[in-house]
C-alpha cells in the first residue's frame, strides 16, 4: 500500500486494506459539463441506426451535445479553465447514482467520462470467456453483475453517450494486488485486455442472449480514445499499446498536480492531481477513494457521528483545488469517483456540491468548462504547441508574472 499520510493515495493500491475494497472499486458514470447547451442530432439521435456485428452496438451519426469546433488561444489570451469529473467502472447496481449524476450533469448543462468495466456487460454465468492476464479463467477482483443490473448499465450507458458523455474504458477484471496485479502486465498483455473489454461491449447481446434490448448508439472501438487502469497502477506498460491504438490520453498516472499537462509515448497523460486537503498539512488525490483513505483508515463503514465532518473536507479539497487553479495557472482540474456509497455516500455528496460550485462559477463568468477527457484533448490538440509549452512553465499555484495579457511574452 502506497503512503497515504502525504500525498494522499495514490489509487486503490496492492494490499489487504486496500483489496478489502474492490469488489466496490469500478462502479462509476459520467456526463461532461459546459457553460452552453449545444445542438446536435437530437437527445435519442436522428441518423438511422446501422447495426455493427450481433447488433449489440450500432453507428448512428455524430455524437449529439458536443461543444463547437474549439478555437486556438491567442498569446496574452487567458486559457479556460477545464473541468473533468470522471467515473471509474460505470455500472448501475440499484443504487441509483448512474443516474443520479447523469441528471446533475443535464441540470448543470455538464459532461463528463464514463470509464466502462467492460466485465459489468458480461454475465456471471458467461464468466469463463474472460481470460485475464496472469489470473486464473474467470477471475475478477470486480463482482460480475447481475443480470438485471447489465440491462440498468446498458440503460445507463446509452444514456449517457445520447446526452453528450463520453465512454472510455476501466478494463476488466480490476487486479490490484498479487502476482497477477496490472502493475506487471506487458504491452501485449494489455492489448489483450482492451480487446476482451471492448469484445464484451460488442458482444453483450450474444452473451446476455437480450435481443430485445436496443443497441448502444456508438461504433466501440472508435468511440474509444482512452482509459484508466486499476488502481492507477501499470501506465507505463499500457502507454506503447495505447499508442498503437491510436487512443488520445490516458488518465492512469499514479498521481500528478495542477500543472498544465503534457504527452508521454504520443499520449496526452491526465493524471489524477493533489489538492490541498482542508485542516490537514498534506495535500490529497483528487478521487473519492483517497478521501476515503484518509479520514477513515480505508474503512468504508466508519462511525456516523464522522459523516457531516468529512463530507464538509472533502468537498472543500474539491472547491479549493478547483479555485487554485482558476485564479492562478488555468491547469486543467481532473475529479476521480466511483459509484459507491462508502461512510454514508458522503462522498457523493461531495462530489454533487462541488460540481454545483463550479457550475455556478461557470455560470457566473463564462470561462469555466466541465468536459469530458475527449473534449479537453479535442482543445488541447487544436492549441500551438508552442502556447502549450509556455502554460506548462506555470507552476502549481502560480500566475503570470505580468499577466495574462502579456503572456507568453516570446512564446518558443
């Protein structure tokens, strides 16, 4: 288990505490958040539908609710201030906080990532299709769900992707721990793994044997442009298979801070970052989980009378974290969660009160933009490198010398 009493921890690490958790861990959903509404082929689409394999996905035109064309900045232009709240696992299992949050998002006019296990489209009793790397056939550190709870998922998804969200994946099976642990896969290993996830996304109609449920609306492997791993563990054997997949970002950095990012192996890397961690002296991880680590000693079943305490921190390490960045640097601020109700669902309560902040701010001046990772890489990849190059020279915390009129001066 990595140190927790610093930085915050980073990921759901190796370990009893930790593995004591994961059956939780990988539940999670998203919707990206704007400041405007935008047009597009319609809530429920307007292409004709165009069945892919078995019919359990379909292409049927551009994604609707995505932001216009982004625009480059200009020298001495003030940088927008970007916003992702993404979702680790996104499957719905009765809780109803799939679409709790996907109503947040509409109300907010948000978007957001959904990382997609792609073990939560697979039924149990289908369990030995799923070959994992150095794991027995079967294995999962993830429950499989069950039968009714893949059609809420199902639901969920094409819910999601409708309103503009974006679906990226979480892989399978959630190895953390042990010989077996992502940590050691290789390149190709990997490749295996993105495969079965996105086969179990493209097959859930054979494997579920539901033909009367509607596809999802998406082409999988080109809707597919990133991840994150388990437990943030294994990024650097991913990245080469990531790039041969063509995939724009990777959010699987153990760990990163507000600064503006940059690319490893042709990758964007979205780390998730510390933020200041109210009362404390260390700063935390911005994911729900290391909020957890750190009020209640990985317990998920905590004393009550601790609830409205660490609901009130977790919140304001979210606010904080995003304010640092508004007012000095601009870096782009990433938000970590999973569908779980530990301690009381506190920290989906959290999550939901800073989202409401930002929102408001947005709404307030109109320089704040809650997206999805796809979304931002869309604006990185249309800015000048060389811009680019001069933001990340802002440290943490740290404005312009002269403003950001006069920013760059001489950008090289």
């Amino acid at each position: 288990m990595r140190d927790v009493s610093r930085r915050g921890l980073l990921g759901l690490g190796a370990g009893a505490a930790a593995g004591a958790l994961l059956a939780g861990c990988g539940t999670g959903g998203g919707r990206t958040v704007t400041t405007e509404r935008h047009g597009g082929a319609g809530r429920h689409g307007a292409a004709p539908v165009r069945p892919i394999g078995d019919g359990s996905t379909a292409y049927t035109g551009k994604q609707p609710h995505q932001p216009p064309a982004p625009e480059r900045l200009e020298p001495g232009q003030r940088p927008p201030q970007f916003v992702v709240f993404s979702w680790d696992g996104a499957g719905e299992v009765g809780n109803g906080l799939f679409p709790r949050f996907l109503k947040l998002a509409e109300d907010h006019g948000a978007h957001m990532t959904f990382f997609l296990s792609g073990l939560y489209l697979l039924p149990e009793s289908k369990k030995r299709l799923y070959r994992p790397p150095n794991n027995p056939v079967g294995a999962s550190d993830i429950g499989y769900l069950t039968d009714a709870h893949i059609e809420e998922t199902l639901k969920y998804v094409r819910r999601a992707w409708l309103e503009g969200h974006e679906i990226g994946t979480h892989f399978n099976g959630h190895f953390c721990a042990g010989p077996g642990s992502v940590a050691t896969w290789t390149p190709a290993q990997w490749r295996d793994e993105i495969d079965q996830a996105v086969s179990f996304v493209q097959k859930w109609r054979t494997h579920t044997g539901r033909k009367d449920l509607p596809p999802l609306p998406f082409d999988y492997e080109k809707e597919l442009t990133g991840g994150r791993t388990p437990c943030l563990l294994g990024q650097e054997n991913l990245l080469p298979t990531a790039r041969d997949l063509g995939w724009r970002y990777d959010a699987s950095s153990p760990g990163g801070v507000q600064r503006w990012p940059e690319k490893r192996m042709g990758v964007w890397d979205l780390p998730l970052q510390a933020v200041p961690f109210p009362g404390r002296s260390f700063e935390v991880l911005s994911m729900d989980y290391n909020m957890l680590a750190n009020q209640s000693l990985n317990s998920t079943n905590a004393p009550a009378h601790n609830y409205p305490a660490w609901r009130e921190q977790s919140t304001n390490a979210y606010i904080q974290g995003f304010k640092r960045a508004y007012e000095t640097n601009r870096a782009p601020f990433f938000i970590g969660n999973h569908f779980e109700e530990w301690n009381g669902g506190i920290y989906m309560d959290a999550v939901e009160e800073a989202l409401k902040h930002i929102a408001g701010t947005a709404e307030k001046h109109r320089d704040v933009r809650l997206v999805s990772f796809r979304q931002f890489v869309d604006w990185l990849d249309a800015q000048d490198p060389k811009v680019l190059a001069a933001l990340r020279t802002l440290d943490v915390g740290q404005k312009p010398a002269e403003g950001w009129r006069k920013f760059p001066a001489n950008p090289s």
